[in-house]
C-alpha cells in the first residue's frame, strides 16, 4: 500500500468530516511522531499491531565480492518489528 492509498483509505472513513489534505497532513504527523519516538525512546509500540524497536548493529569486517578484498563495515542503527499476535492472527 502506498502513501496516498493509506489516505484515501482513511479518507473514505471520515470523507463527511475531513478533507484529503487534511487527512495527509494526520498521516504524516504521525509518522513523524513515531519517527521522533524511535529515535529519543528507540522504541514504538501499538498495542494490536505490534513493536518497532531500534538495534544497534556493531561493526564488523566484510569482503568486496568482487575482489574478495576485506572491507570494514562501520556500526549503525536498524529498525526491527515485531508482530502482535492480533495482527499475527488477522494474517492467517
């Protein structure tokens, strides 16, 4: 689903009471809150959808695959999800 499906999604629900834009500005206001939150708190729960949680990933030392030379790969951060079992049960 694209962003602008997910609006006109939403939209159809509340089409009498908000208008489209209004609808985009909701949408991304709350992907920037949840941004801002996994970033200050490194994690996000919605309590029937699931958990977003920020690891950090060490560094460590890979290989070019192409000249099989070693290479190292600096630390970073990656954003895991874990599943409720409501949206779990909903999948199946």
């Amino acid at each position: 689903m694209t962003k602008k499906e997910a609006i006109s999604a939403i939209h159809a629900q509340f089409a009498n009471d908000l208008t489209k834009k209004q609808v985009g500005e909701i949408f991304d206001a709350l992907f920037d809150a949840a941004s801002g939150a996994l970033k200050n708190e490194g994690r996000l729960s919605y309590p029937g959808f699931g958990t977003l949680t920020v690891k950090t990933v060490a560094a460590r030392t890979g290989r070019n695959p192409q000249t099989g030379e070693a290479i190292e790969i600096a630390a970073s951060k990656r954003i895991t999800f874990k599943p409720a079992a409501e949206l779990k049960a909903k999948l199946n």
